[in-house]
C-alpha cells in the first residue's frame, strides 16, 4: 500500500478536478484509486491489476469507501 504521505503529495500534484480521469496502472490495494475518487464523486478512475487477490482487495475498498467512480 502506498504511504498516506506519498498519497497525498502525488494526488495534490496531479490537481485533480471533476473532469479528471485517471489510469491507476498496477492498482495493488487500490489506495490511490479509492484516494482519487474521495476527491470528487465526478472523477473516473481505472484501477487496473492483474492480481487477482489484489483486484479483489480493490472492489472490497471501493464498497467499504463508496467509491462508485472506480471501475
């Protein structure tokens, strides 16, 4: 899982908006994705991984958060 810290800086960097997409290439937790998307209930994101216990990971934070733009 990527560090609260480095979550934080990278996201703030990229300035995210509500008209924003973005691609979380290797996804992992699906902590970036799920911190993107808590941004702004507007912003898509694609959180992609090949692991699937991973991947699994992902979908239980995106419930838990209600994150319902992560795809």
């Amino acid at each position: 899982m990527t560090k609260s810290e480095i979550r934080t800086i990278s996201l703030s960097k990229l300035g995210l908006s509500a008209d924003s997409v973005l691609y979380d290439v290797g996804a992992g937790t699906g902590s970036v994705s799920v911190a993107a998307a808590m941004i702004d209930p507007e912003i898509k994101v694609y959180a992609i991984e090949k692991n699937r216990d991973a991947l699994e990971l992902i979908k239980a934070n995106k419930t838990k958060f209600y994150a319902d733009n992560i795809e």
